[in-house]
C-alpha cells in the first residue's frame, strides 16, 4: 500500500462503451464565470460539458446537474477546443474535430424560472467540410493577432495544413518532409507552429511563410533533432512575449523556449503516458511546474527536473490536466480510455495497519525441528497429494470415418467423469500436422456431472502436399479446484488410417525403399490385420497416400521368414504403416510375449540427414528472399516519397520517369512475394517430412535398442515441433546437453552448414550408444568443425590455415 496517493473528490463515468482519445478532453471557462468547464468528445460521437456548481470542499461530489450539456453527433469526435471562432462575437466557443469536417458550436444559456435551474444548448454556428482525413486541430490567433478572435488550423494524415480564418476559408499548404502525422502546436509568441518531421526533427514554421503561396519550398525558422517520437506537445505562456514548449518523447521530456534554445531535458526511466506542464507564481517568479503520468499509473510531478512528489493513481488514465473551480482551485482532471472522469487532489492516506510485537520464542530446537520436517517431506508420497485433488476421467472413443466434400473426416467423443465438483477444466488436443483437431481447445466450467464433448479430425484442405508422421492424438484435461491446485489426465487414441491412406493395386509400382521387421511368431495375416481395408487373403496389401503427390507404401507378410516386409515410395511416408502394424500385432498376441525386431543397418539416418540439409538450404533461401523483399519495400517508400514531391510540380513530365522505377519495383515485389509463399509452402513440407523420418527413426531405434532411458530422452529431444521453423538450433542445443562432456564441438562460425555436421555427429554418437550393450558411453571424442584455435584473427596466413 502505498502512502502517497491521487484522493477522488469529484467522478463520473460518461457513457457506457464509449472511447475516448488522447485529445478529447479542454479545459476552459466558456460562460467567463471564473471558474473551468470540462469539454468532452468521445469516438462515438457524443460531446459533454461538465460544470461543478460551488459547493464548499468538503461536499463536492458529482451531481446529475453538473452535465450541462450532452448531445449525440453524426461523427465521431476526433478532437475538441476552444476560442473566439465567431466573427464579431467576444464569446468563446466549441469547436469540433470530426475525421472529414469541423463544426463551431455556440453555447447559450437559456435562464430557468424554476428550481430547475439554468439551461444550455448548443447551436451550430457554421461548418466546413473536407476531402482529407483530418488527425489533429489547433486554435489560436494566427497572425499576431491581439487575441479578440481566433482561426482554426486542421492538419491532415497526409501532412497538408488547411487553415480557415473562422466562417471563411484561409489557404491550404503541404509541410515537407512528412510521411507520419505527429502533434501540433502553436506559439503564440512567435506566430509559429511546432511538430515532427519525419527525420524525428522537432521544427518550427512561421504562420506568414506558410500563408505565403509563393513560396514553394517551407523553410522551417530552427529544428532540433529529438531522435525518438513523441507523444504530445504542450505550450505554456509565462508572459505576452515569452512562451515554453513542452514535448514529451518515448523516454525524454524536453523543454524549450520559443526561439528554439533546449532549456532543460529530463531522462524518463519509465514509459510515459501523458503529461500536463503548468506554472506556478507570477512573473518573474514563476516556476515551471509539470506533471507526467507513467504507465505504472503513477503520477510524477516536476519542478523543472527535480522530482518534487509522486503519488499513485487508482486508474489507467489517457489525458491529464488542471482546472479551477470555486470549490476546488488547481485540482487533477484525469479522464481513461472508457470515459472514467474524475477530479482530484494530491493527498496521502496513512497506514492504519500496526505490525504487532514479535513474540519471544526459544529457537535452540529450531534446528532439529527443520531436519525432522526434511525427513518427513522426503517420506511424503506423492499420491498422497494427488489423492486431494479432484480425479477426471476420460473415456475417448473414435466414430465412423465419413466423407465431405473432397476430404474425409471422423469424429471424436470424449466422457468426461469427474469425481467431486470441478470449477474450471480444459481440455486440449495435440496431433501432428496437416491432420487437425477441431475445436483444438475445449472450456467447462463448473463441471457436476458427467459430460460428452465431441471433437472433429480432419486433413487440412489447403496443405495436400505434407506428410502424415504419426495419427495418434493425445488427449490432455487440465483442472483445477477452489484452491487453485492444478491436475492433469492425459489419454492417448490413434485416429483411423483412412483419413490417411486407402487401397490401392501393387501393379507397375516402383519402390525406392524397404525394411523388414522381424517377429518371434508367426505374422499376422493381412486381411486380420488391417480388416477394415480387405476382406479377403491377400499376400501384400499396398497402401496410397490420399491428398497430394500420390505415394505408395507396400506391405507383405512372409510367415516363412517370420517377418513383414514394409516397400515404399520413401522412408518418410512409413511412419504410421510401421506404427500401425507394430501396435495391432502386439494387440493381436497381447496374451504372449511378443519380441518384434529390425535391422539397424535399414534405418534411414542418410535420408534423415539429407532432410535435415534440404530443410536447412530452405531456410537459407527463406532469409534470403525476406532480405530483398526488405529492400524492395525500402525502394519502394523512397520512390513514393520522391513521387510526392515532384507531384507538388504539377507537371506529368516531372513523374514519368519515376512511374517506370515505382512500377518495375511493384512488379519485382509481387514476384518476391509470390515466391516466399511458394518458399514457405515447401518449407512447411519439408519439416512434415523431417519429423516423419524422426519418429520413424525412433520407431525403429525402439525394435534394436539396448538402452531405453536414453531412447526415451533421444525421442523427446528430436520429435520436436515448432512454428518459428528453429529446429536444429533447438535440437542442437538439446543434444549437446544430452551427450554432455562426452563429445567436443570446437564450432566457431555461425554457418548453418557446420550446425549440420555437428547434428551428424551427436546423432551417430547417440545412436551408437542406443544400439550398444555398454552401459557407459564411448570415450571422449573431439571434432572440429573449423579451426580449433582463438576466434581472434592474429594474421592473414591465420585465416586460411585449416
């Protein structure tokens, strides 16, 4: 709890769903009563003016008769200020930014001759329209005017200012060197308008040049270069003639005086929001006052660059400002995003809380009592914990596979049975891509009783071309109770082959690879084994992948030789063929103990390793077409940009050169961009294929191992997906940490190619290790990749000593 916070004294919240922007809110004495009005215009369209009635401080709170005046507008409001806009008129009056036009409002008091009290309505004084999209507006007596009346300055989001001189229409120019819309300000001691560029250069341009037509090129009168964008500018007037700037930056605020001179900076270290500057006493003892909202919502208050107070907000809010009334002089005027409206003063709150007395206790026995409590968390079974938790149940069963359209699809029921009330479960689904579970993500709430949830599998339609590694399809719940204590239930189910593969003729089909797996009894016949696609002896079976290129898989099973012969287009389509028959044959002899085996000599680690460089050639190749595209867009920006300026010509000769280079650059970048699609598209289908040759590595490496720990450490370090496409730098990394000390890689270049070699030879080792009896791993083996000497050239002959 922090003692130092922003007391409420007045709030409101205006509307409901509404949003308010960053320039929504001005403060001014509109009926010149001596004390502000608030002027608010949300996004949606509704302007509000609130006045606080005087009341002494202690009773100020809102009152439904505060709100003068709400009325809904055609437009959203973009932004709201005041002045003298009406010609021959003294009054003050509103006027309202809208994205393509701006309104002036006159505000009349209509007196009440009963307890209801005064009445205000708005009436439209004029308005003017607008092709561009307006960003911001300012108000002010352009010119060197005395102040009796004031103009309006729009500035649009492509950078043209358009001035209008109240009811009448005042010129229109174009700032250089503008490609973002940044605040703008005006000086009123220098007849000068105040924004950013777009090199991030603070400038400043005289009212007179930019009202002058002849002049084609605008000068500005001094610039500073800030180096960082900014989020506002204020001004603030201490004499007639002497006028401070404001500006508050990503991490800098910076002050200036009119003439351009940098009279302080302020390094923020924190994220600031908004800010207000003020002064404090009259000249020339004023004190330049500023108060900055962080995004920690705290309000911090500067005397110059001294901290003099920071106090904590209870909200987040989107403007800051000061207004006096006669109940409440200088008080905080914070509006949110939402419209929460409040006013308010710094104050404190003490701490009511009091620490009680610590209690005098004998500590010569805490010694003994932490090792018996050691002793018994050591005891303590894990069960025993996981008995308090409310157990889930999941029971999933696979329906009847069916087509729609061109794809076929199944569905997936899962029981979901808990034992005592469950406040919150989720159930998740993984499966390997381009087969898809939907919805992947399944919310209960406040589960009873029992439920059936019922999910869809299915093959992307618009990805034909990856491979099916695996169709298993793990199930996870996760729950939790009252107490916020987390459980999970986890359940594994293989989808159907079918929306995989189906039946096709073994006639005149080539097959570039093969492996056997060899069983202690006799192999199961086909038509048991894959009943659902025969119904009639068959000695080989031959499966077509569905979607895509078509590719084939063989399968034949030779009771003499006790083993199924697996024939196929390639090794990375085999997968789920040798998953599926190792997992129905042990379901065929579950009552016996079935051995099943391979050669490892047929495990496909060449093809594994020439996936892995084709995978990381297209990665190469990746980066490479992202680069020009970079470039080309770089291009393209310049020659817009040179484009905007020569139309300010209003010559066709001017840009017909660059309308050849700005078409060119468009053709080459809608080649680039086709072309990372494609680029995209195959590196999608060559990491399907690297995982499938993965897991049939695995697969195989399981019927030939002698060491089961490390299989299962090596299946979880290279069955690995990730969307960022970053899998050798993480399975690198992974296996490195596996092997340990065991294996030196002295790798002192970035180049993917070495990562490859060293891939090559963690996997030998690791795989030499799985298939070997040992039970401690070979002896220490040291590869150099690049030279083995300081990554610090020392000479020229050094560099090519290899």
């Amino acid at each position: 709890m922090s003692l130092f916070k922003v007391r409420d004294c007045w709030s409101t919240v205006c509307g409901r769903g509404e949003t308010f922007g960053c320039d929504a809110l001005v403060v001014d004495d509109l009926f010149g009563a001596g004390e502000d009005n608030i002027i608010l215009g949300s996004l949606d369209g509704v302007l509000r003016v609130y006045g606080v009635h005087s009341v002494p401080p202690s009773n100020l709170q809102y009152s439904p008769s505060d709100l003068l005046i709400e009325m809904q507008l055609d437009s959203p409001v973009l932004q709201v200020c005041t002045g003298k806009l009406i010609s021959c008129s003294p009054s003050k009056n509103i006027a309202v930014l809208h994205p393509f036009s701006i309104v002036v409002y006159g505000v009349n008091c209509i007196a009440g001759s009963t307890d209801h009290g005064d009445q205000y309505v708005l009436e439209t004084m004029y308005e003017h329209k607008f092709d561009r999209s307006a960003y911001q507006m300012v108000v002010g007596p352009f010119g060197g005017g005395s102040g009796s009346r004031d103009f309006a300055c729009i500035m649009s989001l492509d950078g043209v200012v358009t001035v209008y001189e109240q009811q009448a229409f005042g010129f229109r120019t174009a700032l250089p060197n503008y490609l973002h819309p940044f605040p703008i300000k005006y000086v009123r001691s220098v007849d000068a308008f105040i924004t950013l560029n777009a090199d991030l250069c603070l400038v400043c341009y005289k009212y007179q040049e930019l009202a002058d037509p002849s002049l084609k090129q605008k000068c500005p009168v001094w610039s500073c270069t800030l180096g960082e964008t900014i989020y506002d500018i204020q001004t603030v007037e201490i004499t007639s003639s002497a006028t401070t700037i404001h500006v508050l930056g990503e991490r800098n605020y910076y002050c200036f005086q009119g003439n351009g001179v940098l009279w302080f900076m302020k390094r923020l270290q924190y994220t600031p929001c908004c800010f207000h500057p003020y002064i404090l006493g009259e000249h020339p003892d004023t004190k330049t006052m500023c108060m900055i909202v962080s995004d920690t919502d705290s309000v911090l208050v500067y005397d110059q660059t001294k901290l003099r107070w920071s106090a904590k907000l209870s909200f987040h809010p989107c403007i800051i400002a000061r207004a006096s009334f006669k109940a409440l002089q200088g008080c905080l005027v914070l509006l949110s995003e939402t419209g929460d409206l409040r006013f308010c003063y710094l104050g404190t709150e003490p701490m009511i809380f009091m620490a009680p007395e610590r209690p005098i206790k004998d500590y010569k026995d805490t010694k003994n009592q932490l090792v018996q409590l050691k002793k018994e968390l050591q005891n303590m079974s894990l069960q025993d914990e996981t008995d308090t938790l409310p157990l889930l149940k999941l029971s999933t069963r696979i329906l009847n596979l069916r087509s729609e359209g061109s794809g076929k699809l199944c569905d997936i029921e899962i029981d979901v049975s808990p034992s005592l009330a469950t406040p919150s479960v989720q159930i998740t689904f993984q499966v390997d891509t381009p087969l898809v579970i939907s919805p992947t993500v399944v919310h209960l709430k406040d589960l009873n009783e029992n439920i059936t949830v019922r999910v869809m599998a299915y093959r992307e339609n618009d990805d034909t071309e990856s491979v099916v590694s695996s169709t298993e399809c793990i199930v996870c719940a996760y729950y939790s109770r009252t107490s916020d204590v987390p459980g999970v239930v986890q359940q594994t189910v293989r989808l159907p082959m079918s929306l995989v593969y189906e039946v096709h003729s073994t006639q005149n089909l080539d097959f570039s690879w093969s492996a056997k797996i060899s069983v202690d009894e006799s192999p199961v016949a086909l038509k048991v084994l894959f009943k659902e696609f025969v119904d009639s002896s068959l000695a080989e079976l031959c499966f077509q992948t569905i979607t895509g290129f078509s590719k084939y898989v063989c399968i034949t099973a030779l009771p003499a030789n006790r083993s199924y012969e697996i024939r196929s287009s390639g090794p990375e389509y085999v997968n789920v063929i040798i998953e599926e028959i190792l997992f129905r044959h042990r379901e065929y002899y579950k009552t016996k103990k079935c051995v099943v085996r391979c050669d490892k000599n047929e495990m496909p680690v060449a093809d594994f390793y020439r996936t892995i460089e084709e995978h990381v050639e297209l990665k190469r190749r990746l980066e490479f077409v992202q680069e020009e595209i970079s470039s080309l867009c770089s291009q393209y920006r310049i020659i817009q940009k040179c484009l905007f300026n020569k139309l300010k010509e209003n010559t066709i000769h001017s840009v017909s050169g660059l309308k050849v280079l700005i078409d060119n650059t468009h053709e080459t970048l809608t080649e680039k961009m086709s072309e990372i699609k494609f680029v995209k598209q195959e590196l999608k289908v060559k990491f399907s294929q690297l995982i499938s040759l993965s897991r049939l590595l695995i697969t195989m490496l399981g019927l030939c191992s002698k060491n089961d720990k490390i299989l299962e450490e090596f299946k979880e370090t290279i069955v690995y997906f990730t969307d960022n496409q970053n899998w050798e730098d993480i399975v690198l990394k992974s296996l490195t940490y596996l092997v340990g000390n065991k294996i030196t890689l002295n790798v002192q270049s970035d180049d993917p190619a070495h990562a490859v070699m060293s891939l090559r030879t963690l996997i030998d080792y690791v795989i030499q290790h799985i298939t070997s009896i040992k039970d401690e791993l070979p002896v220490k083996l040291k590869i150099e990749t690049t030279r083995g000497v300081s990554p610090i050239l020392e000479s020229e002959e050094d560099f090519y000593t290899s």
